[in-house]
C-alpha cells in the first residue's frame, strides 16, 4: 500500500511519499498516471505558483486551487491501485483525506 500526498509545495512535483519524510516526491510518469492526468497536476501546480508568489491573498482563488487539488488528488486514487491519497493545503496548511 501507497500512502500518497497531493501538495503544491514549490519544490515538489505535486505528489509525494506521505512517510518517506522529509518529502520525498515523486515523479507523476514513474507512478503510471495517464498524461491527461500528469498534465492537470502540472498546469494546477503552476496555478498555485503563481498565487503563491501574490502572496495568497485571494481567498476564492484559493479555494478553487484546493478543490481543484482534491479533485486531481481523487482522480490519482482512481488510477492506481492500493494506494490512500491524502491533499494538503499549503496555501491553509491543511490535511485532508481523500
């Protein structure tokens, strides 16, 4: 079993090993995801970027980058097997489950 963590960490990949701390990331193709998939995390990653860089002070925006997170952390759950997916808010500093 996987445990596995949907992030926008800007040093990361936007998957990481939940216990293979200090965040060890992961690369999206070495899991096995479609490319439609590692396409949305990378095009959200950047979209977290740039709201991180403006200093996170548009909550709505926020809260369509995490729900568009959470989504792309089910979406990853879907595609693999025995995995539990986890997504954490850098913008809140929140866990959730998934």
């Amino acid at each position: 079993m996987k445990y596995l963590v949907v992030d926008a960490e800007l040093s990361g990949t936007g998957i990481r090993d939940k216990y293979n701390e200090p965040y060890f990331y992961l690369n999206p193709q070495d899991l096995g995801l479609s490319n439609e998939t590692i396409s949305k995390l990378n095009e959200w990653l950047l979209k977290y970027q740039e709201e991180h860089y403006k200093g996170f002070k548009e909550s709505n925006v926020i809260d369509q980058l995490d729900e568009e997170g959470r989504n792309i952390a089910l979406i990853i759950k879907n595609e693999l097997i025995d995995v539990k997916m986890e997504y954490y808010s850098d913008a809140s500093m929140r866990w959730e489950i998934i």
